[in-house]
C-alpha cells in the first residue's frame, strides 16, 4: 500500500463539517469561518531524521525545512501564512545544543515570512529525531487555486529548475514561491496548483487525477538544474529522469489558459527575473501523461516519489 492508498483509507469514514470547503486530498484544507472576503488554510506536514535530513545536517537548516515546507504548500494555494505550531520528538540521547539550534533556523524562518509560532508539544521518541509543523493561513475567497482545475488545452508551467535537490542540498535552503503564487492569482486566472515535493512526474499526476484529464510534456522544455546534471555525469543516470523523479523541488506546477501563455512568460521575466519559469507541456482530455521528444510521443514511464511504495 502507497502513501496515497493509505491516505484514502485512512480518511475514507471521518468526518467533515459544515465550514470545510476542501478537505484531504489538495496541499491544504480550505475553510470557511464566516470571514467576508477570505477562506482559511491549514496545513500540516513532518520532517524526520533519516528521511527528510541526516544526522549530519545542520540543525538550523533542518528546522528551517520543518517550517518552510508547510509554507510551500500555503504558496500551492495562493495563501498567506500566519501562524504554527511544532511538535517535536526527541530521542533520549539527543544533544539540546542541536534542538537550540534547530529552533533558532526554524524561528528565524518564521520571521522572514512573518510566522506566528504560538504553541506546540514535545513528546519522547524510541526511535529518530522529528519535527511536526501545523499551519494556518489565509487566502482571498476568489483567488485560491485548488489542484482540481487544469482544463483540455490548458498551458502547464513550472517555476525554477528541478532535479538534484539532495545533491545540491537544495531541499534544505529552498525558498517557498509565496510571492510568486500570489503574484500569479492576482495577476492571471490560475485553473489549478501543486507544489513539487515528490517530483514533478508524481505531483503532476495528482494535478491531473483531482482535475480528471492528462497531459503531453515536452521534453526538451523541462527545466533541469545544473545538479542534475552534474550528479547524472557522475553516476551515470539520465538528467531528464532525474529532473521528473528526485523531488522535493518546492517550486509551482500550474496551468492557465493557454491564451495566458506569453503574456504570462513575458510579465513573470519582468517581475522574477531571478526565477526561471518554463512551459513545459499542455493538458490533454485523455488521462494519460505522455512525454514527447526527438524519438516521438509515449507514455511517461516514471513516477516520483511515493512513501510506503514496496521495491
């Protein structure tokens, strides 16, 4: 059973309630507490020693990752964060030189985006380290962008570069694209949204599954980082392949109308001209991912990431 298996059968007979508007299945729940203009987002999400970082890490990037992930999939939304709360397990032999330090990146994480941590819980853990964050945040009620949107012909994009995050060590430094997501839902009519956590080939597929249609990628436009590069050279491995599977990228899939296309390229070069943004392919009706390049168009034969997937 994969990850996204036990999430359906863990979820399938709890409740919701009358003030849910999106509950499990998109990068955060969406609630409706009466406030006029805006909708309310939460968000939890873990980091553990031996996944996420290594004993090695430093601490700081560590609790910098446990924080900044919550805030990548608020940026999946188009949302705003504003407050967290952390639950922290420990080992018994743990060095709290290494806890004060993992607090002190992820408190300095906090107050770059103007995070509230207003509470948490610690707890003995038999095993690793690990940090749990839960957060809220808010979007404006027309502007939230949902995974479930992509429509046929549709132009899909994608922020940055991708591939090589654990080599470059890119997993724990990245910067959430807050700005940039709210930018995009203000300034254009943004059909559907992901973050890329588990890679590109898997998170795009969970854009299609919630929006019931497929897509044609390009090959060629994929942004492939220089890491994945360097790290396909030395070991052998495609860096197409790399870019499609290693994840834990952070940055925005989306689609908009393909009619948004150029001018959307030519205003994001002007308002992130240090951010790379790449058409990468189209939404297609048939519910199937192909990759087209110079010997043709098949079927995408790789996935990302998937926890708990059997070997």
């Amino acid at each position: 059973m994969n990850e996204l298996e036990l999430i359906q059968r863990l979820c399938r007979h709890l409740p919701l309630n009358a003030s849910t508007v999106v509950g499990p299945g998109d990068d955060c729940a969406v609630l409706d507490l009466g406030l006029a203009d805006r909708r309310i987002l939460f968000k939890t999400d873990a980091v553990v020693e031996g996944v996420h970082f290594t004993a090695e890490t430093d601490p700081r990037l560590a609790g910098r990752k446990a924080l900044a992930r919550c805030l990548s999939d608020i940026a999946a939304m188009a949302g705003t964060p504003t407050h967290a709360v952390i639950t922290l397990g420990l080992p018994p032999d743990c060095d709290l030189d290494r806890v004060d330090n993992l607090y002190a990146g992820l408190g300095d994480c906090a107050r770059q985006h103007k995070v509230g941590v207003v509470g948490g819980e610690t707890t003995a853990s038999p095993g690793s380290l690990w940090v749990s964050t839960a957060m809220l945040g808010w979007v404006q009620s027309d502007r939230c962008v949902l995974r479930s949107g992509a429509h046929p012909g549709d132009a899909l994009f994608v922020s940055g570069e991708l591939g090589g995050s654990l080599a470059s060590g890119r997993h724990l430094s990245f910067a959430p694209r807050l700005e940039e997501a709210r930018w995009l839902a203000e300034a254009f009519d943004v059909h559907a949204m992901i973050d890329l956590s588990d890679g590109l080939a898997g998170d795009l597929r969970h854009l299609l599954k919630a929006s019931g249609v497929g897509a044609e990628l390009l090959a060629h436009a994929v942004p492939v980082s220089p890491a994945a590069r360097a790290a396909a050279r030395q070991g052998g491995r495609n860096a197409l392949a790399a870019a499609l599977t290693d994840g834990e990228d952070y940055e925005l899939l989306f689609a908009v109308s393909a009619a948004d296309a150029v001018a959307l390229t030519d205003r994001w070069k002007s308002r992130f001209p240090g951010t790379k943004l790449s058409c990468i392919g189209r939404v297609m009706s048939e519910t199937t991912v192909t990759l087209r390049d110079a010997q043709g168009r098949r079927t995408l034969p790789l996935h990302g990431y998937v926890h708990f997937q059997e070997p």
